[in-house]
C-alpha cells in the first residue's frame, strides 16, 4: 500500500535497535513491578472517585456550649490530599503562609468604605462616600475577625424577623428609630418588626398601598432597586410577592444599616448617590422606590433622576413617599415650611416631565411615575424641550467608576410607538428561562439564543453535582446569602431558584463580554466589580461563595492572595466557597488558603477526573476575635460535606 510502513522503513529502521538490545526478562520485571504498584494504589486509596459522594467533613459549630461529645454522619473521612498536584518544589509542597488575624477594630472593615480614608475627599455631593478604595501598599494582610460571641444568622425566613445581636453590636438604629418600628433590642437579639419612617405600620401594609396603584402581583414587575434602604424591610417584604430588590444605601450616621439587612438574609449593598453612576446596567430594574431617603433629586439639574431613569426598564415605574409628597399634611412634622416643600416638589415634576416620565398617580403618601417605553415622542420634543439632551458618547451599561452626566441616556431605537425599546422581557416566571430580549437581538457580540439555552442546561447539570458534593446545598436554611464571582448569564442562580436563597450575580469588568443585562432581563440581580478591589459589602455578608474560573480570569492583573483574603472578609464563618478552575491554578490558591484557616480538598469535574478544570470545595472554620482555636459541635445544621 503506498505511504504504508514497512519493516524496511526508515521509522523501522530506529527502533529496530532497541529491540534487539532489550532483555525480555527485564521487560517482564518492570511490568510486574508496574501491576503491583497499580494494584497497592487502589486498595491505598479506596476508589476514592467511586466513595466521592458519601465523605463528610464537619464543620465547627458557632453554639458556644457544644455538647460533650461530637457525632461524625457518613461513611468516612475526607482526604484532603491533593491527588492532581502541579509542578512542586523539590522538597515537596509549596511552603504555606500563615495569615494572622487583624486587630478586633477591623470586624467591620470595609475597605472602600472605609471612614478614615473617605475624610480625604471632597463633601460636596457626597463624594467622600463614594468608593475610595486602598492603595496596594494600604492592603491588609490578615484576616477579619468575627466579634466575640459570632453565632450562624437564623435561618430564613426567621431572619427576617430576628438577628443576634452580637452578629452587629449596634444599639443607634434601635435608639434614633424608635418610634419608627425598624428595629428594637430583645436581649441577646435584634427585632425587625417590618416598619419605616413611612409605613410606621408595617411594609406588608405599604406594599398593599403600592399594589393598589400598580400590581406588584402579575408577573410584570421582578426586579426593584430600593435607594436609601435603611434596614431593607421593603426589600424583605417584596419577597413574599416574588420581587427582588436590590437595596442600597451609604454607610453613614446609621452606621449599619446595610448590615443589618444582609444579617436578616435581604438584599442588600453599601452605594449612595453622589457624583458616579449606580454599578448597574440600562434598563435593569422594573421599579425604583425612595420612602425618604433623603435624596435631593431637585439638585445637580436633576442628574439624580437621569440616574435612576438610565437603569429603569422602559415602562418601568418610580415610587416616591415621604418628603415632598403630601406636604400639605406633613410640612410640621418635618419641620419645614409650606413654600420650601411645594417649591421642591414643583423642581421633581419638572426633572421627571423633562424625562418624558408620565406621572401616574398621587393617593396619600405615595407618588407614582412611569417611564416611557420607547423615545420617539420624548426625541421629538427636544425642540421644545431644550434641556436635558440626550447622552450622545456614553455606553449605556458603564457604570464602574463612570461620572453621571446631565443627559438622558436614549433607548434602543424602534419601529413604532407602541413598540417597547429593547424588547420586553417575559413576565415572571416565564422570564428566568426565556431567550433574554438583549441575546435575542442580537445585541450581546458572539452570544446567540441557542448559545443561551445551552448554558442555563449546564448549570443545572452543575448545580446538581454540587449538591451531591455538598449535601447541605440542597437543604433548606442552611444557606441564605450567595454570591456569583464571575456570573455570566447567571446560570448558576438560575438553576438555585426554586431554593429559599439569593444570589448576588457578579460580572467583573475585566469581562470580554458585559453580560449584566442579560441577568437583570431574567429577573435576577447583581452587580459590577473589579476583583483586585474589595467589594462594597459588611464583612460575613455570604453564606457561600462561587468562583467559576475567576482567578484564570485576574492571574495577571492582581495578586490571588488578595482575592482570597477579600473572600474571607465577606465571607461568614463556617461559609462555603466552590472555586472552579484549572488544576494547576487551584493547587495554588489551595496552598494559600491552608494559611487562612480554611479546610479544602480538591475534587473531581462533574465529567470526571480526566478534566483539567476541577473544583475546590472550602469550609471557613469558626473563629471569634482572640480565639485561636477551633471549637466544634454536633449541630448538623453545619456539616457542609453529606452524603449525596
């Protein structure tokens, strides 16, 4: 046969040699010794893929008087050998480094945030409560510790209700807000009884006064973004209604608000209005709500409004109560005169007609404006009209460290008046798996509508596998808070849906592809974030935390001990974090975690052990400010690693 190799060949012709040379017998040795190291492996490690599934690690338990004796559930113990390791040095692996704990005045730390740092920068407009992130040679190098007597939040939804108070020590809120039902002390708890500075009497009884005015109940409106959201009890309540809110608010004189809304398991992140835009896309919430929230949105040419009508969807609706609304019988009790409420009211109507905003209703102590949902009338009548313009440089999703402008930021074009801009996503719950409108468009480069379909399939095979991997994943009340590092399309919220839990979503800016408002049209929710930045959030803020292929994506743009020390900050004791990444990148990270007083064990792809891309599952021990040891317990409600 032509081009055949024959014994005459020239490839022959090299090995023919070596096999003349070789002693049989030798050959046999070796592959004796060969079978007999394979064998001895097996029995050594037990089919350790095979007996996967049904290895336990228990976490310490937060009860401060564990019982005498400690229960292990499961077959077996976890091992913690790293059985796919990189390249070593020659003494074996790598030296690991141990981080210390900080001093007890950095257990609220927030480093972009932080007080000292903000008095530095201008108080005009609120600018020195904006992020104002540490320098490299400011980074801390160390460990934030819980306070002493931490304890795990109550499950939800009794945390919606309850927190323990040495979680956040904190007694101003309870004190300045008495008479307003936000929150009360109750020995060694906090109690949320549902009130705010405008529905004293509960928000369940405000939110039935929205529902009036717009239905919160048929699926239109998902997505909210409460602004000044004192403990989120808007947020909380919307809940029960399938609305997910995005609250936020600075960190100022009530010093941990924010805080208390993520201990009760609520939405929530330290942001303000002031000089950037909001970390959100165009078109992302259904509805925007202030309940006094001390915003001037009269000031500034009304660039506080533009905001907030650049990341409204169109036909997406602003809720106002409180100041100015209703003045007429409110203006004593604010202490403020008829002419200055009437005036300031009088500057909002302008700024929202200016926005082509129509104004729906007024009933009591609520105001409702609707947002067009397309701009051929409100381009048309810029002629009239003169001021604001509309934006004519600025991508309408940047929004990271990007200033506000005094423009209106256009809609997508469209064909006809009664066309939504952009294309209406589907009412919920229909939305969460339908094609997004971005993707359908064709407006997300490189990412087509089966391209979509396929990814949301994967995650649920994923999120099915870590929930054999982590028994308590699919357990209810175990975890409350979670996080996405790197969400994509938010696939792996998607597939957590049916479950009594959030997922902050996250897209890095560093992404290629910017695909926040994919998320925001399946009615989730997130943020954007640079991961060689701390993020705007309390520390122990998320039960868990998921990390798909987030350090291949910063390995040469930060340092990875940095990452993982800012995951420890915002991460709870006893909290979980799954890394997905190469092999190699996660032997690593494993070798710097061992140093942060985490146990981690790296563990097979869910397509098995021949796959690069490998997972590792962490715990975060338990520890408390001047506590070195670990302290454990028999409450399963902390075994993260059960049977599958």
């Amino acid at each position: 046969m032509a081009g055949a190799t024959t014994p005459s060949s020239g490839v022959w012709k090299l090995y023919q040699p070596y096999w003349k040379r070789t002693n049989l017998l030798q050959l046999g040795v070796v592959a004796l010794l060969c079978s007999a190291s394979y064998f001895l492996g097996i029995c050594h490690h037990g089919g350790d893929s095979a007996s996967f599934n049904s290895t336990v690690l228990s976490a310490v338990s937060c009860d401060r008087n564990p019982p005498a004796t400690t229960t292990t559930v499961g077959a077996g113990t976890l091992d913690f050998a790293v059985h796919h390791g990189a390249d070593q040095s020659s003494t074996g692996f790598p030296v690991v480094r141990e981080f210390p704990a900080c001093d007890v005045k950095y257990s609220e730390y927030t480093p972009c945030e932080d007080r000292t740092r903000s008095l530095r920068f201008d108080r005009k407009r609120l600018i020195y409560r904006e992020r104002h992130c540490p320098e490299k040679g400011e980074l801390l190098k160390c460990l934030i510790p819980a306070p002493p007597g931490y304890k795990s939040p109550f499950p939800w939804p009794a945390s919606r209700d309850t927190a323990w108070f040495a979680n956040v020590p904190h007694k101003e809120l309870a004190v300045g807000k008495a008479g307003q039902n936000w929150i009360r002390v109750d020995g060694d708890k906090f109690r949320f009884p549902g009130g705010g500075t405008m529905f004293p009497n509960g928000a369940d009884t405000y939110i039935d006064d929205i529902d009036q005015l717009i239905s919160l109940s048929d699926g239109s409106i998902r997505t909210a973004v409460d602004t000044g959201c004192g403990v989120a009890s808007w947020g909380a309540y919307l809940l029960s209604r399938n609305v997910l809110t995005m609250s936020f608010a600075p960190k100022d004189s009530h010093e941990a608000q924010v805080q208390f809304a993520l201990e009760r398991g609520v939405p929530a992140m330290i942001g303000v209005l002031a000089s950037i835009r909001l970390p959100y896309p165009s078109r992302a919430f259904d509805m925007a709500h202030c309940s006094r929230c001390l915003i001037q949105w009269h000031l500034y040419d009304g660039q506080y409004l533009m905001e907030i009508d650049r990341i409204l969807r169109p036909g997406g609706y602003w809720i106002l109560s409180g100041p100015p609304i209703n003045w007429k019988q409110h203006w004593k009790g604010w202490n403020r005169t008829k002419e200055d409420l009437s005036e300031v009211q009088s500057a909002i109507e302008a700024v929202a007609r200016s926005l082509c905003w129509n104004k729906l209703k007024e009933k009591g102590d609520i105001a409702i404006w609707q947002k067009p949902v397309n701009h051929i009338s409100c381009k048309a009548n810029r002629k009239i009209i003169r001021s604001p313009q509309f934006c004519q440089s600025q991508d309408p999703d940047s929004a990271w460290y990007t200033k506000m402008e005094t423009c209106i930021v256009p809609l997508p074009k469209v064909a006809s008046p009664e066309e939504t801009a952009g294309g209406a996503p589907k009412r919920w719950p229909e939305r969460l798996t339908a094609v997004p409108p971005r993707i359908a468009s064709g407006s997300v480069v490189g990412v087509t509508a089966e391209t979509f379909l396929q990814d949301t399939e994967l995650w649920k095979k994923r999120v099915g596998y870590y929930k054999k991997v982590i028994g308590q994943l699919g357990q209810a009340g175990r975890y409350r808070n979670l996080l996405d590092m790197n969400a994509n399309f938010g696939g792996f919220a998607a597939a957590l849906i049916d479950d009594p839990l959030w997922v902050m979503n996250i897209v890095p800016t560093t992404s290629q592809v910017n695909t926040l408002g994919v998320i925001y049209e399946r009615g989730l929710i997130g943020t954007y974030q640079d991961w060689c930045e701390a993020m705007s959030t309390y520390p122990r803020t998320y039960d868990l935390l998921h990390a798909d292929s987030v350090f291949n994506l910063y390995k040469d743009r930060c340092e990875m001990e940095d990452i993982l020390l800012e995951m420890d900050r915002i991460l709870r004791p006893e909290g979980t974090v799954i890394i997905r990444d190469d092999v190699d990148i996660l032997v690593k990270i494993k070798s710097i975690a061992d140093g942060m007083r985490w146990n981690s064990r790296i563990a097979d792809h869910e397509d098995g052990p021949l796959q690069r891309e490998k997972l590792l599952l962490v715990v975060k021990t338990y520890w408390t400010v001047g506590e070195e040891e670990e302290h454990p317990g028999s409450d399963p409600r902390h075994s993260w690693w059960t049977e599958g």
